[in-house]
DNA sequence: TTCATAAATGAATGGCATTCATTTTTATCT
DNA sequence: AGATAAAAATGAATGCCATTCATTTATGAA
C-alpha cells in the first residue's frame, strides 16, 4: 500500500481484503442465514424479522447491507444457481448433459418454487452465479453444433419448461381428484385412474417432456 | 339429526334461483369486482381493502361470500380457466388443437401470473371451469389416439411449460443484458447478440418448445 | 307481528417491510 | 494514545395488510 499523505483519488475507506472485519453482518451470512431458515420455515417463515433475529440483529440492521427483502431472495436466488450442475456440458455428450442439468436445476428449485416468480423476471446483469451457468450452457450448446442464434430460444424455452415442473413437484398427490364433479369429466376422470394408485405423474411428465424437447432441438444440430 | 318436524329434507334456507335478491354482494360479483382491479392497478392493487372499496361495502362484509384472499384468488382463476380456448380440440386436427390451446392459455395467464403459484398446487375439486378444460382437453387426446394412461402425464407436462412461458412472457426486453460482466461470459453474449436488436426471443422459443412437445407427444399415438 | 338467520358494519388485532433519528462501534490519521 | 469520520446497529415509529369479532341492520319465513 504506497499510499503517501496527499492522495485526492483515494476518498473511500479501505478495508483489508476479503475480510469483514468490523461488523456482524455481510451478505455472505445473510444469504446463509436466510437460506437455512427457509429450510427450516419455508418460504412464510422467512421475514426481516425472523431473519434478524437468527443472525442476532436488530431488523433495521439489515438495511445497512441490503437495499430490501427483495434484494435477500435475489442472494439466496444466486446461492442456488451456483448449485445448479452445469458442469455437465463439459463431460457428457449434448443429449445427456442437457437432461442432467435439467433435472439438477427441477430439484434445486422445486424447493424454493417463490424465487421463480422473481428469477423469471429478473435481469441477469449482476448475476454473476446466474450468468456463468448460461455461459456453461451455451458453450456446451456450441460444441454440440447448434447455430448461435438458436441456443437462446432453446434455453429459454427449456427453462420455461424446469420452472413450470419445478411447481409440480410440489403440488399434492390427489391433486387431479375429481371429487363430486367426477360424473361430468369421465374421460378425464378415467385417464386418472389409469394411472394407478399414484395419481399424479409429475416425475413421468417430466421426463416425457424433456425427451420430446431434447429430441425437437437436438434436431436443430448442423455439424 | 332425526329431525321430527315434517319435511325432514329441506332444512336449509332456499332462495329463488339464480336471483342474489337480499345481499349487495355475491361470489360472482366479487370475481368480476376482483378481475377489473387487477386490470387497472395489477396484483399489488388487489387487496381486501381495495376490493370492498371497488365494491362499496366495508372490507368484513367480504368474509361472509370468501374465507379468505386466497378464495379471491381461486374464484377469479376459475374465471380465467374458463376462457381457455379448449374447443379447439372439437374441431381442429390434434396438432394445431394444441397449439392454439397452449397459445391461449399462455396468452391468459402472462397476464396473472401470480396466480400460477396458487393454480399448479391446487386440488382441482370444486373447480368446475378447470374441470371442463382437462375433459376437453383429455377428450381431444383420446380422439387423436392417444393410449390413455399417456394423456395425463402429456397435459401435466404442456401445462408445465405454458405456465413457464407465461412468467417468460413478461420479462423485459433487456433481461439477457449482461452488463460489466459481458467480458466473462463472451459465448453467452455473443449468443444473446445474434439475436439481433430484440434480445429476448420469447415467443420464438415458445414456438420452437411447443414445436418440440407436439412432435414428440404426437409420436406416442397408437391409432 | 315475530323471529331466526344472513349480511354488513366499524373498531380492533397482529404481522409485515421499511424509515429515521440516534447511539455505538470501527478503522484510520495525527 | 487520542481525535475523527464513516459504517453499522439500535429502537421506536409509520403505514399497509389480512383477518376477527361484537354489534347492528336487513331480509324472508312463520
């Protein structure tokens, strides 16, 4: 640090790198906090206050690391990409590691189903986790020959896809059961009881679709 | 309950048909009230406050027709359910059937999506307008050729990726924007810039995925 | 008219995110 | 070591929200 008396350009304090030194609270330990009480209380569970008094704090202290609890889901949000397996694409041939990485990105965010309504929406600038999972993604989509001006739609359509299965992996087994309408939706009615005593299919759905959507691109390929 | 009176069976109050004559306010009034606030000040403007407001009644006045927000909620979902253009299967081949089903469907609910937290977890008994859209659907299925314990898994999995696209569907233009760290993920830009002036291809991929889940759907007909 | 029931009222209640003036803590400079 | 300025934490508001409840009002049937 040659940093002389007079020094104009240097106005904002410093602090020694990587280490929070002078206080409780930091995004890291925001983020963790918050992801362990969602885990704990779920989604409802998850307020400033509930989240301030598992990090021993004052709600009001929050705000001096986040700008609003919209700002905690968009961390705990990032913290999930990063566990999103994409590291797929460089091991497995396209067809394989597009159906890992999917069902990596389902189960990871069948759990937290309130981030998608705000990830959906929300731009990747600033998102360094959410933006090297799309670079992995999309490398791994030009090895396999794909035009480049294809590989977005794919993507967003294959994520449009995870997101709306995310929600069904939540939704209850009787879920299709008719009840006291079952006479006035026969055909559907027995379509459901067809099959069997597990009512409701999300996995078998899932895996249906992602075999027609990985069957549909891959034809896109031109090498 | 024995019941000694005579006319054991008509013990509850009877009202004439169709005819809401001694009440100011009824379900049916509260789902139309419910739909044209959230046309004119969105899903942050229906609150219960605002809702008896519209409907010039104090806000406990509501608890007697709802139990709560969330039968708000279900009432105008069923509304919107009901203008699913589901007839198409009764007149149009099984492929363009879909299509403009899903087109329809997507096109009603990007314009409510927090509406879809609710509707892909709820049980779809007493929901008479949802279920007349999965017969319709289901009958069309069958029509086609469809192995019938195939159509569920199938509806499951189109309408996991309709309510997807519905949250795709009111991203910003600029959602791809990759900003400062443009440089770290140059594949992903360079992706997102062959795109052309419109970054984001929503309805592109929409097509192209449901392009993808007719055809691989379509395969697994038997006749 | 009488009476029971349904509907509407207005005043609570408790939970929520967020703000702000104030105090405390911390890091750096003299 | 002491002074100083910035960052961080505090506690007490604020305003909005869904929901409840005791009470009053309106309605239809007997």
């Amino acid at each position: 640090m040659p940093e002389p008396s007079p020094s104009p350009a240097e106005t904002k304090p410093r602090r020694r790198a990587g280490r929070p030194v002078g206080s409780i609270l930091d995004q890291a330990g925001i983020t963790t906090a918050a992801l362990s009480l969602v885990s704990k209380k779920g989604y409802d569970g998850l307020t400033m206050v509930a989240l301030a008094k598992s990090l021993g704090v004052a709600p009001s202290a929050l705000y001096n690391h986040v700008g609003s609890k919209d700002d905690v889901l968009k961390l705990v949000e990032e913290d999930l990409m990063s566990k999103v397996d994409s590291s797929v694409f460089q091991t497995l041939p396209w067809e394989e590691a597009v159906r890992a990485w999917a069902y990596s990105y389902r189960d990871i965010f069948s759990a937290h189903t309130p981030l998608i309504s705000v990830i959906a929406v929300l731009p990747v600038t600033d998102a360094p986790q959410t933006l090297a999972m799309y670079e992995a993604v999309t490398e791994g989509f030009l090895r396999a020959g794909f035009p480049e001006d294809r590989i977005i739609p794919c993507i967003v359509a294959l994520e449009a896809y995870i997101f709306g299965a995310a929600f069904d992996a939540t939704a209850p087994a009787d879920i299709f059961d008719s009840g006291k309408l079952a006479e006035s939706t026969p055909h559907f009615t027995a379509a459901v009881q067809s099959l069997g005593p597990v009512n409701y299919p999300s996995d078998l759905a899932f895996r249906m679709g992602l075999d027609a959507l990985i069957a549909g691109f891959g034809a896109l390929r031109t090498a």
